[in-house]
C-alpha cells in the first residue's frame, strides 16, 4: 500500500477514537452538568444525547472534509508531519465544540437562575402598616408634654400643676 493511503487510515483511525473518547467523556461528566443547568434530570439526558450526536455529526464531518491532501507524499517524515497537522486541527476543533457548549450552557444557567431570583415564590397580597421606630411616649403627670424641651442639665423638672 501507498504511504498517503496509511497516512489516510492512521488519521481515521486516531480521529475517530479521539471523537468517541472525548465524546463519551463529556456525555458521562456533563449530565451532572446539565441536570443542574435545565433543574429537570428528563431534559438534561434529552439535551445531552442531543448534544452527543451534534458533537459526533459536526467532528466526523470535519475529519471526513479535511481528510484529502492533494500533493504527494514521498517520504515518511512528510507523512508524519501532515498527519500531525490534521490530528492537531481535529483537537482544536474538539477543545473548540468543548467550550462553545460550556459557555452557551453556563449563560443559559446564570439566565435561568436570575429569572428564578427576580420572583418571589409567592404574590403579595398586600402592604402592613408603617409603624414607627419608637411609639410616643404618653405625657403624664410630672412629665413635659409633646414638643416640649427638656431640662438643661443640673436643673429639676419643673413642678407639675
């Protein structure tokens, strides 16, 4: 067989198992994650099945695009280094998938939770009375009356009529 063809099967096969590993891996650490973002475990299994297979359709058909490489490859080395090439654009590609789902998911939870703050878990029926912070004092005998000044210091309270 032809260099280009083992180079061809080389990058299938390490692209493929890389997809699947990093794909299961995030299935099984991401639910927790999910179960807390949607609050709902039936949702969150639904949406990360969902985001398993956009991950595998959007990975594979990248692999399967950048698979062709039109000039000869003569030598080894230059096998090598293309192969190196390809597989380093497949984990960008994953690293990239990776943290756009984590971001638009933790914007998703942050929105959910500040929806969740704003209403209270039940409406107000109505308003209590406004009460002072200190209630009068009645005046009494002996004692000055409203608004009326008290005694400067060292002088007795004036005597009552």
């Amino acid at each position: 067989m032809n260099i280009k063809v083992w180079m061809y099967l080389v990058y299938l096969t390490v692209s493929i198992g890389l997809t699947v590993w990093v794909a299961r891996a995030l299935s099984r650490n991401g639910l927790v994650f999910l179960e807390e973002v949607f609050a709902d475990e039936r949702l969150a299994r639904a949406v990360n099945n969902l985001l398993v297979v956009g991950f595998y359709l959007l990975n594979l058909g990248y692999v399967t695009v950048a698979m062709r490489h039109s000039e000869q490859v003569g030598s080894t080395s230059v096998a090598m280094e293309e192969l190196s090439w390809k597989i380093g654009l497949v984990l960008l590609v994953l690293g990239a998938l990776h943290f756009f789902n984590v971001f638009a998911l933790g914007r998703y939870r942050r929105n959910r939770l500040r929806q969740l703050a704003t209403h209270p878990p039940l409406a107000p029926v109505g308003r209590l009375p406004v009460q002072p912070a200190h209630p009068p004092v009645p005046a009494g005998p002996g004692m000055p009356g409203p608004g009326a000044a008290p005694p400067a210091p060292g002088q007795a309270n004036p005597p009552a009529r």
